[in-house]
C-alpha cells in the first residue's frame, strides 16, 4: 500500500506540473496589429512597403484618461508582403500579433499593378483572417490613409468601417467577396474605396468613403464606381439598404429610398447575345423640397414622383453603360443569374461571357413611388 501511495503522489505531482500555461503569451509581451497598408516602395522594383497601425494594450496603472496613445505606425520593406512583415518584428520589442487586424489599405499604384500576391499571401498565413476588410486608396498611398488623426476613433485605422456601415455599406466581407468573385461564375471582382481629402476650409486631411474598385481578370485595379454609382451597383445585387436620390424640377427635391428592390429577368437572343430586363422598385421618404411644386395636390405628386424615377433610370443607364463599354466587366452579378436562369446557354457560353455581356442589350424599369411627405406638403416658399 505505501509503494501504491507513493506512485499515486509522485502522478498527481508531474500531473500539476503539467497544469500550466507554459506556451501562453502574457499581454505585455503582444503588440496587436489592427489595420495594416501595402504599397510598392517608391524607387524600388518590385518591392512592397507595409504599413502596420499596431495597439499598445493598457499598462498597469493607466487608465483611459491617460494622454498617451494608444497606437503608433511602423513600416518595413521586403520583396513580398510576407518578408516585410517578418523584417518589422525585427525591431519591435514585442511579438506582433495579426488575428485580430480588420483592415488593410492597398495603394493606388500597387492596385493597379495587381494585387495577386497580397491574395497570395492572406490565403496562406493563417494569422490573417478572412473576415478582413480590404480597402483600395484612391489617389494615394496606404500610408496617406493610415497617417491620418481621425477625431472621432480611438484607432484611426478602424474609422474606415464605421464610416462605410453608416453610409448603408455591409462591411466584414470585402475580403471574402472578392475571392468569390474572382473565382466564380460570371462575376469580376471589386473592393471599397477610401480617399484622404481636405474638407473646405480646414487645413487637417480626413479620409472619406469613395465608392468602388473595379479589378480585372488578372486582379488589376482598371477604374473606379463613385457612391453614387456603388449604391446604385449594390441596389442591382440586391444589397443596398437605402439610396439618397436627388431630382430637379421646378427645384430640387431629395429623398431617401427605402426597401429598394429589384427583380432581373434574362432573355437568351442568340448565341452571343441576351436581353436583360432589370426592374427596381422602392418608397421614397421626402427629406427635401426647394421646389415649387405643392406635394398636397395629387397631380403635383404624380409629377414629383415621375422625375424621381425618371433621375434613378438616368443613373442606371449610365451605370450600364460605364461597366459594359468603359471596363467591359460584369461587376453586376448579371453572369451569376444568367447562370441561375439558364444553366444551359451558360454552361455553353461562359468562356465568352466578358464579349457577351458586352454586347448586351440591357433595359431599366423602375417603379419608385413616394410614401412619405415628412411635415410640410409644399416649401415653404410657395405661398
């Protein structure tokens, strides 16, 4: 029995030995890496410059009123992205942690080179996570967005994401989005835009939500969409939430459109040419009326209503024809229901589907009808 006794204690002891953390990493030896940036190095071939906006977690005894930040920017160099992660934890005392990074800025110059290593690299580490957001810097560099001191965050870098949700954009899955799309049937890829601009009469840049990029095949930035043209892309993929439309006559009237819909029916021609027929509907919400029109009388209505559809169908055709003969890719999902509606024409023309979507004949039908008036039937300046 004591023998017994003896092996039973000499188990529990290795056993509580075992117990701990032993490969854990305590938070002060992190440094958490929460949004980064990838440009090409000026005056170097080939070779990316990162950027990484890296939080500093609280020390003992600070609090949130403390005047420090809580954040700095460091950059590195190296012939891919990889490389230039690895080269800034070189000097940085701490170990750089990237589970937790949700956005990334790819400049101008680097986007329109392509962008198939960056993919490259994020598809493969698996300290980057996919639910990342990833942002094309209009005009300018990654570093040009991520040097800005927005007010409003604590963490500048995260800005980007509350701006684009307040503005009706679903954030948390460019990344994913566009793997989708480059891969998929009959789509070609895009990723939001960020630009830094000086508002009127302040001296101190901010950054402002542009719109979209539009990549090619060979994932190169070819152009943009501005907002306007994005809500109105996002309202032909069934993904907007609201649109802010704005009509003249006799004035200018806005309003919002809520429950904006659509419904997309394909007609197959011949063998290299469909008809798409593209139907939106939604109820518009009265913000503004500067005109002269007196909303209370059903004719006036009519007629206010008739311009508001009128101004959206200018904006899709001219949507249309921006994607179909200036970039000449479907960035509006068409390939996709095309592929749902008729399996076999797709199945037999999707090698050839960038020249036919080209050729197609697309038609606009909209149906927006106004609900809401908001308190005042007329502007106050009728009389």
């Amino acid at each position: 029995m004591k023998g017994s006794c003896k092996v039973y204690i000499s188990i529990l002891t290795l056993a509580s030995l075992l117990c701990g953390c032993w490969d854990r990493k305590e938070l002060n030896d992190q440094v958490f890496d929460l949004a980064g940036g990838i440009d090409l190095d000026e005056g170097k071939d080939k070779r990316y410059l990162a950027t990484a906006q890296l939080f500093i977690p609280s020390k003992k005894g600070e609090g949130q009123g403390s005047s420090k930040p809580s954040y700095f920017l460091e950059t590195s160099s190296g012939r891919n992205i990889y490389e230039s992660i690895e080269i800034m934890q070189r000097y940085l005392s701490r170990s750089m942690t990237r589970g937790h990074r949700r956005n990334l800025f790819i400049g101008e110059r680097l986007a329109k080179s392509g962008i198939s290593e960056i993919l490259d690299s994020y598809t493969h580490d698996p300290d980057s996570r996919l639910r990342t957001d990833i942002w094309v810097v209009k005009d300018g560099t990654a570093m040009d967005i991520m040097k800005v001191n927005y007010p409003l965050e604590e963490l500048p870098g995260m800005a980007p994401i509350k701006i684009h949700q307040a503005t009706g954009g679903i954030v948390g899955s460019s990344l994913v989005e566009y793997l989708i799309n480059s891969k998929g049937e009959g789509s070609s890829p895009t990723l939001p835009v960020m630009q830094k601009i000086f508002p009127p009469g302040l001296a101190k840049p901010m950054m402002m939500f542009y719109g979209r990029a539009i990549f090619n095949h060979d994932n190169q930035l070819v152009g943009y969409l501005d907002n306007e043209e994005a809500h109105n892309r996002d309202w032909i993929l069934g993904l907007a939430k609201y649109v802010v439309l704005t009509t003249e006559l006799q004035g200018q009237s806005s309003g919002v459109v809520f429950q904006p819909k659509r419904k997309i029916r394909i007609t197959a021609l011949d063998s290299d040419k469909i008809r798409i027929e593209i139907a939106i509907k939604g109820h518009i919400v009265i913000k503004e009326n500067n005109t002269s029109l007196v909303l209370s009388n059903y004719s006036d209505l009519m007629k206010l209503q008739e311009s508001f559809n009128q101004e959206i169908s200018k904006q899709m055709i001219r949507l249309i024809d921006k994607v179909q003969n200036t970039f000449k890719l479907d960035v509006l999902g068409i390939g996709e229901t095309l592929y749902r509606q008729h399996p076999n024409y797709w199945k037999q023309h999707k090698k050839d589907w960038d020249t036919i979507f080209v050729n197609s004949e697309l038609v606009v039908r909209t149906n927006l009808e106004i609900k809401q008036l908001g308190q005042q039937n007329s502007s106050i300046q009728v009389k």
